[in-house]
C-alpha cells in the first residue's frame, strides 16, 4: 500500500529505504499479517504523540514493517523468532546502508518487542515496537489513541482474521522448533495449539542442574 497515505494529519516516513523495505513485507508476507505490521507502526506513531516522546521516526517504521520477517518461510532460522526476524532486518539494513548504530537499535526493537516489562525501560525507539504490536495483538493502550483514529487506521488496514492467522503463524514457530518455546509465550500457544507438544519445564531445568542442591 501506498506510504504516502495520511491519517488524522500524519504520514509515514518515505524515503528509498522505507519503501525498500515495504516492497520487501509485501513479497514475503500474507495481506492479514502485512496489515498488522502496518497498524503496529500507526498505533506505535498515536501513542508516541499522545506521549510527547521525541525519536527517530524513520527507525521505529523500519522496525514495525520488518519485526515479524520470521514468520515468513524465506526468513525463518533456528533462533526464537523475535531473534530471527531482528537477524534478517538488521542483515537488510546494513545492505542497504543503513547506520550501523541505528540498525542496532532495530534489532534491539525487534529481539525485544516481546519483553514486555524490559523493553520499556530501552530508548523509545525500542520500546515503541512493543507498544504498537500489544496494541493492535491484544487491545493494550488503545485508550492512548482517539477512538476515530483507531477506526481510521482499521479501514485503511483491516484485520482480516488477524486472530486465527497470527496464533496459525506462531503455531508453525513451535512446530518447526518447539525448543525455542520456552520461557516465552509460545508455550502457551504449543499447549493448546500445537498436538503432542512437550516443552522443559522450568522446574526441571532447576531440579537437574548437576549440583547437590
């Protein structure tokens, strides 16, 4: 879709790398999923002014389009998923000539958009990946954004069955590698969403720790 639309007076970033990396979502990415990394930047963008925070708009963009990239079969790895989609954003990044330093911060964005409770203590730019995906996965924060807003940005991106396909998507995560569910929220989707699952308990990990006690 076109980066140049408006809504409530605002504008996406448009540069040659924000459209770059737009064509890129787009190709490797279903409507549903693209839609959701599109509301992530727009409800990230209506919180950030609801906040009066000052960042580099350009960067958390980048980060929104490009923090799910593992969930598409060209970019998925052997890392947790958050992990590989940072790798292949900061790998697209630094090819296009992005700053080094700035593509740290997108993978930071991306590794952590899941933490909540750590990310938000990072730079806004980091922070707000998780901000705007909590938002549009489970409602959190909405409240920050003008209801007509919410509205505006759900026309122009609609969810589609976001629900079902997303939950679909993380169960492929925890099918293809069900070892890097644990300690993170995949377990709960292996648990109700993936037959036969089985994952370490945290309390065996500590009960056969090769120490006495």
């Amino acid at each position: 879709m076109n980066t140049l639309v408006t809504i409530g007076g605002v504008t996406p970033p448009d540069s040659a790398l924000t459209r770059k990396a737009v064509s890129l979502v787009e190709r490797v990415h279903s409507k549903v999923l693209l839609n959701h990394l599109h509301r992530t930047w727009w409800f990230a963008e209506f919180i950030a002014k609801r906040r009066g925070l000052v960042y580099d708009r350009e960067l958390v963009y980048l980060a929104a389009i490009l923090h799910d990239l593992s969930l598409s079969d060209e970019f998925a790895a052997d890392q947790r998923f958050e992990v590989d989609s940072a790798d292949a954003a900061n790998r697209f990044l630094i090819e296009n000539d992005y700053p080094k330093s700035k593509a740290e911060l997108v993978w930071d964005a991306i590794a952590l958009h899941t933490s909540s409770g750590i990310v938000d203590r990072k730079q806004p730019e980091v922070a707000l990946i998780n901000v705007g995906a909590y938002a549009d996965l489970f409602g959190l924060r909405l409240d920050e954004i003008t209801p007509s807003l919410i509205d505006d940005v759900l026309a122009l991106y609609p969810r589609i069955g976001l629900k079902a396909a997303f939950t679909e998507a993380l169960a492929e995560v925890v099918r293809k590698k069900p070892h890097t569910a644990i300690n993170t929220g995949l377990v709960d989707i292996g648990h109700r969403h993936v037959h036969g699952f089985s994952c370490t308990n945290l309390c065996d990990l500590i009960n056969t720790a090769p120490f006495d006690s």
